[in-house]
C-alpha cells in the first residue's frame, strides 16, 4: 500500500490522537473513519455550508457589478517596465 507524510500541527495531533477508539488504532484507520461520517457538502463548499447553517447570509455583487469586472480583467494592460522607472 501507498503511504503519504503528512504534517501536523500539535493541537491538531493532540486531537486525532484522542479521536482513535484503541491506543493501537492507526491514524490511518481514524482518519477514514471520522471522514466516512462527515457530511456531504451540498453546495460544494463546506465553508459555504456552514455558514448558512449558522444562519448566516452571504452577499453577492449585483450582475452588472460582476460584468464590470470580468470586463476590466478581460481588457489588456500595458506592461510596466521597472527598469526604466528606476
């Protein structure tokens, strides 16, 4: 089997290690098992999920406001030459 290295912090070691239901359970094993009972994110984003199970409200820019955007990002700029600025 693969193995991937994987880095933690020690307050998020401290919390996987206290998940495992035996001293001998593979990290490997509480991962897969507190993933498997983790809700599926609806929209995509858990984040977005979250919050508006929290009840909060999320704000989008009106169309015209997006449009205006896109069209700026879309337009080309001149390029700067630093060098000669300098």
């Amino acid at each position: 089997m693969a193995h991937k290295t994987i880095s933690l912090d020690l307050a998020a070691y401290d919390a996987l290690r206290a998940r495992r239901l035996a001293p001998d359970e593979s990290f490997s094993r509480v991962v897969l098992r507190l993933s498997a009972h983790a809700p599926q994110s609806a929209s995509g984003s858990a984040l977005v999920d979250k919050l508006l199970a929290d009840g909060e409200s999320l704000w989008f820019p009106p169309e015209e406001e997006l449009d205006r955007l896109d069209a700026i990002q879309a337009s080309p700029r001149p390029r700067r030459d630093r060098r000669r600025e300098a």
